[in-house]
C-alpha cells in the first residue's frame, strides 16, 4: 500500500463531493470527485461508497449537492425547493433498505426553504457531526480496552468497521486507530469476511495505510486464533442492537463471541448510539437478510459447487447479549 | 451433476488403478486408469486422488501396480523384489507427510516374496478392509443418529469426509449416506470450507450424486444454522483425535462445536480406528500445519489483500473432548 496523506472515505471539497472509490481497493486508491447528483447515484448503487454512516453522509452531501447545482442556475425560490425535492428522493432511492442513506436525505432536505449556502452549511455539519462520532467513540474504546488489558493489545476484529464505512475513523477499526496512535497496539488479526471478503479488501487495506502490524486469517480460523491465546480482545461493530443488548452484526461475528468467551477474553462492540434500536426487544426478533447464492458460489467467474447445489447466504447473526463484554458508543459504555 | 452408476473413488480392475480424478470435481467426472507406478506418483501429487482413507489404499495398490508390470517383464526373484521395493518407496516419497499412503506400501510391500498375484492380492484385500471399514462405521454412525434423535435428521458437516476421501462411503458423509439409505435423512447444511473448498467442491457433489437435499454455507454461517435450530446434529471427520478425547480436524471445526454445544444438539465425530492416537495426550500437544499464504489470498489468480498483509493459514485446530457428544469408529461409540 502507497502511503497517502490522510483523507476521508468522502468529503465535500466547497464545489463537489469526493470519495475513496471503494471499488478498486486493495490495489488501486482512486479518488473521484463527483460534481452532479447523477454521479453520487451512480457511485452508491455501484458500491464506490457504503457503509451505513458513510452513507448517511453521502445522502446529506447528495441534497447539498443538488442545491449548489440548482442554485447556480435558479434563483427563484418555489422552483428551486421542488428541483432539490426532486434530486433527494432521487438519491434516497438508489439504496431504499439504507436506512442511514434516507436519514441523510431528510436531515438536510429539512433546510430546503433557507436557500443553497445552509442546505450546503447543514449538510456540512452533519459530516463532522459523523466524523466526530467515531473519534469519540474510537477513544473511549481504547479507554475500555486499556481498562481489561495490561499492556499494548492484540486485537481480533472481523468484517470492516472502519473508516470505510464511515467518514475517517471508523466504529471497531476506529478503536483499534486510537489504541494504535497511542502506541497501545500490538497487532490485529482480521478476519477475511466472506462472502464478500470486506475483512481482505478493506480492513487490511486500512491497517495497512495506518501502519498497524496486521494478519489475515480466514473466518474460521479466527476461533483457533483466540483458543491459542492470541488475542486479548474481539473488537467488532454492528449493524443494529437490540434492547436487551443482543448484537446483530456481520455473519460469523457470533462464533468469534463463543470462542472469545470460552477463553476469557473481552468482546467489545463499537457502534455509534443510532444502532441501538429500542424498538427491537431481542436479536431473535430481527429478521436476517438473506442475500444472493452468487456471493457464495460465483468467484470471479468460476463456478464452486455443483449447479443443483442450493445455497443459504444469511448477511448477519446475532450475538447473545450475555456473550458481549461491553458495548462502546460516542457518549457511553454499557455492559449488557 | 450427471447421475453415474455408483463407483469408487479408488479401485483395481484387475490391471490397472483406476481413480476419480479430483481435480476436475465438481465439474466433470473424469476416470482416470492409471496403468504405470509413474502415472499414478503423478497423480497423487496432484491430489487427483487425496484424504488419508484414499492414500493408503492408493500406497498399496501402487505396489499391486510394481509387481504387476515387473512381473510381465521379470521371473528372476531377487531382482523383482528389487524392483518392487524401488518402485514402492518412489510411491511413498510422492506426499511424505501422509502417514496412510506409507502405511499401504509398507502393509503389501510385506508380500514381496511370495511374487506379484500374492502382492495384488493383499492389495485387493487391503482395498476391500477399507471399503468394509468406513461401511461399518458409518452404519454405527447412522443408528447413533437415530438413538439420539427422532425422525428424519437434518446434519451439518465441515470439509470433505466422504467417499472422495475414502473408497466409496467416507467417514462423517458415510454417515449421512447410511442415514439417507435408511430414508432417515431430510437435509444436508455443508460449510464450503475455506481455504480450498472441499465442502463446496466435494462434498456437495458427493451429496448431489447420492441425491440427498443439501445447501451449501459459508463457513461462518453455520453457527447461525445451529442457533437458528435448522439443523438436529453436527457430523464431522477428524484426523487425529488424542488419548483424552479432543479431536484434531480440518480448521473451523471447534467453533461448530462451540455453537453446537451452546444449542445443546449433537456434535459427532465419525472416524476409522487408526485416527485414535493414543500417544498424543491431548489437543494441545498436536502441532497446527500451516500451509501457504497463497491458499487464503490468492483466488484464481486474484489477490484479495494489499501485497503487504501478512497471512496466518493453519490447517487444522482443535475441539476439545467436553464438547464432542460422541466418536464412532467401525468398531464402537466413544462418549469423552
């Protein structure tokens, strides 16, 4: 990996919304800068930016966008509110199961009748808003692992929370940053992610370019890994949380759990406040996106099973509350 | 798949060795005579036939296949044990480490002086003891199935232990073959088994030629599978299992376990006799192979990390004996 100057996953630059295109990692860091909402749409639905706070951001940038274009060419106000209507539910229709890509959306669409500069000023602040989030959240995670742990940490993480998924720190990579920047981390094993190998593209990339000693495992090499003692702490996000505390996250977050309880060691979930969905009483409440069989068998072309061969490819799993050590936010720690 | 008359993964034809060739599964069925010692070192390094079952009667009929061919061509009795044992020894140098295909070459090369149809015939019997073997046990395999629960079981399994393995049963898939004969099987959950996809290349395909209903998950998602209560039983191989019962199997096994043990279903471990290794204390005394980097990260000639990710890829681990319900063996039912 090239080392680059810091830069954000996406960013306004005054004009345009830039991102990392997510696409051609590990190998290639491309940046596109995107000038019309034409091109955001396009590099959601092909994935060049994802990740649900990452997202929520691009739908903010998206409508900040859309009124800096309308505003260059309308001044009248009715026309230029219904114009920027019109290109935010454009966006949040690219991805309509993302949830954080509407939220964006509609914060900054709430600014619509005060005119380009404070639709742009919104949209603006909900990006450092995010980034401040994780920073918040990354360092009192390091807080917490230096608390359960003597010493600079091994850490295991699966899938990518990182700044990939979110504008520059991350949620669990995000507290493997901080403990890093304070020279509290020994190294990281990450865990390859299949099906769609976040953990090998993404999560290396970023330990790479952080300068963090680091080891690819695959997914079920990771309970060895912690039977043999070679972590000191699982440290995952999540995708959402459920009242009593069970973790819903990645699928094969829930064996790293079994195994890191069987050994003794910590498992910390990183995720900002907005996961924790009080509406949701417990994990075995949560329906599990099943996604498509070509995740599982089509590898570049190549066929892996049998054609008859049926294919169950669940996205997430649910990790019992009493297995989390600890759940890490912006504004708390909470133990389940 | 193209449904076949049943054949064995490895056999002799009266003249020849003739083989499943593995390295063309799951796509096409290739059987390969292999006529010549040279013919068949070569396809034993190229894994066309591989598992420790299969290797140890490819080490004997190898010998069968010496003294067959130095018989046509030499009486003199000294100079054909000569080259028998010459040919014999190539054949075991072919994979060193596995501890089967030297055992069959030693096992009939202890026939060599009582010229080549006694050879082939100890061969031969060599053959039919295996086949007999991993039938018995997976008989006793299928009726603890049924002792433990009622009507038809649905199983998960890991890797490939199955025919392809063997001569035409298998250990954990024989088990699954009794328990389909005996029209007590509803479902297969097979794990594709990472890094080199047995699960997904072969033991899918064995399940589709057996016409037994299967789907196929990634490895990470069969703790999911178990919590989630879609499966009455876990059945696996294993490739040692140490005096107190902790069992040594292809990587991913114990967090099967683990989760397995968590639901409270069975957690069965089907293997010969000989796996039993009595002077191995325990699973912690068992040194974990690691094999390649180049297994985990490169995928048909992608590479799915940045170039300096360091990989960590061993090849086994280890389940300990609390967590294993039973071992069946062709001779009885160990509960650790």
């Amino acid at each position: 990996v090239t080392q680059h100057p810091h830069v954000r996953t996406i960013d306004w630059d005054g004009d345009a919304v830039v991102i990392i295109d997510q696409t051609a990692l590990p190998h290639r860091v491309e940046m596109l800068r995107l000038t019309t909402v034409d091109a955001l749409c396009d590099a959601i639905a092909r994935l060049a930016v994802r990740g649900a706070p990452a997202l929520g951001v691009a739908g903010a940038l998206g409508v900040a966008l859309a009124a800096r274009n309308t505003h260059a060419h309308n001044n009248n106000g009715a026309t230029f509110e219904a114009a920027v209507q019109r290109d935010a539910a454009r966006i949040a229709a690219v991805r309509p199961t993302a949830v954080n890509l509407a939220w964006g959306v509609t914060q900054t669409l709430a600014h619509r009748d005060k005119g380009a500069p404070a639709i742009i000023e919104a949209a603006q602040a909900l990006l450092e808003a995010e980034a401040e989030s994780t920073r918040a959240l990354s360092h009192r995670g390091a807080d917490l692992l230096d608390s359960l742990h003597t010493g600079q940490h091994r850490i295991l993480t699966h899938c990518n929370a990182g700044a990939l998924a979110c504008v520059d720190w991350g949620t669990a990579l995000g507290v493997v940053r901080a403990a890093h920047e304070r020279n509290h981390l020994a190294h990281v094993i990450c865990t390859e992610t299949r099906p769609l190998l976040q953990g090998a593209r993404l999560t290396a990339w970023e330990l790479a370019r952080m300068g963090a000693p680091h080891t690819l495992v695959i997914d079920s090499a990771a309970a060895l890994v912690i039977a043999r003692g070679m972590v000191d702490a699982v440290v995952v996000g999540a995708d959402r949380i459920a009242a009593n505390g069970d973790v819903v996250n990645k699928i094969g977050t829930y064996p790293h759990a079994l195994a890191a309880h069987r050994a003794g060691i910590p498992f910390i979930v990183a995720a900002p406040e907005s996961t924790i969905d009080a509406t949701t009483p417990t994990g075995n409440d949560v329906e599990i996106e099943e996604r498509g069989d070509g995740e599982v068998i089509h590898w570049r072309g190549w066929h892996t099973a049998p054609e008859e061969t049926a294919v169950f490819n669940p996205a997430f799993d649910v990790t019992p509350a009493e297995l989390v050590t600890a759940i890490v936010t912006e504004r708390r720690v909470i133990r389940p």
